[in-house]
C-alpha cells in the first residue's frame, strides 16, 4: 500500500463550532472514511499492484478530498478502468481543485476553514 501524497493531509481540527458549517462536508467525509478503513484493511491484502503512482486508492482519497463525493467518485472510477495491464502507468496526481476552500485534518478529513 503506498502512501498517501502530502496534499493529502493537514493540520487544521474539527471544533463543536464548526458543527453547522460542516454538515455540508459529510458526504465528502463519509466516502473518506470509508477509503480510510478500506486501506486500512483491504488494500494491505492486494500490496503493490497498481501501474500508477499514488494508488488508485490514495488517488480516490485525494479526488474526493479536493473535488467532493461525487465528482471526485467518478474521477476515481475512471482511475480504476485506466489501471489495467495494458496500460503504461506513471505519476498520476490529483488535479487540485482551483477554488478549494476547505481545511484538511492531519487523517485527511475536509473540516470548514476557521474564520478567526
């Protein structure tokens, strides 16, 4: 399982008052944790077999981080069909979103951005 990239983590934290301005974010954080737990668990058991740099699954990680559950679920969808035998591999970040405007936590979950 090979690491998740550097943007993928942060140093902000989750507050109570960050409860409301963050309901908009669950989608998001649930899909995250659910890529958490299956690289946790699951993705140790295949070890190395992805062409592409990051995983497809620390690539999953990020699209959903930067871009939302939806949109960032179809780029990783497209990610899995491309990685196959016949494909040549490589480097394969995440496209930044341009407008991201969130802050990360230090185990990759999207929190609102502290407006003190």
């Amino acid at each position: 399982m090979s690491a998740l990239p550097s943007y993928a983590f942060g140093t902000a934290r989750f507050q109570a008052s960050d409860l409301l301005r963050g309901i908009v974010l669950l989608p998001r954080n649930a899909v995250l944790a659910f890529l958490v737990a299956y690289r946790a668990v699951i993705s140790p058991l295949y070890g190395e077999v992805c062409r592409y740099y990051p995983s497809c699954s620390a690539y999953a990680v990020g699209a959903v981080q930067q871009h939302g559950a939806v949109w960032g679920t179809i780029q990783s969808a497209w990610r899995i069909l491309r990685c196959n035998p016949w494909s040549k591999g490589g480097v394969d970040d995440v496209r930044p979103h341009a407008h991201f405007r969130y802050e990360l936590t230090p185990q990759g979950f999207v929190v609102p951005p502290r407006k003190d």
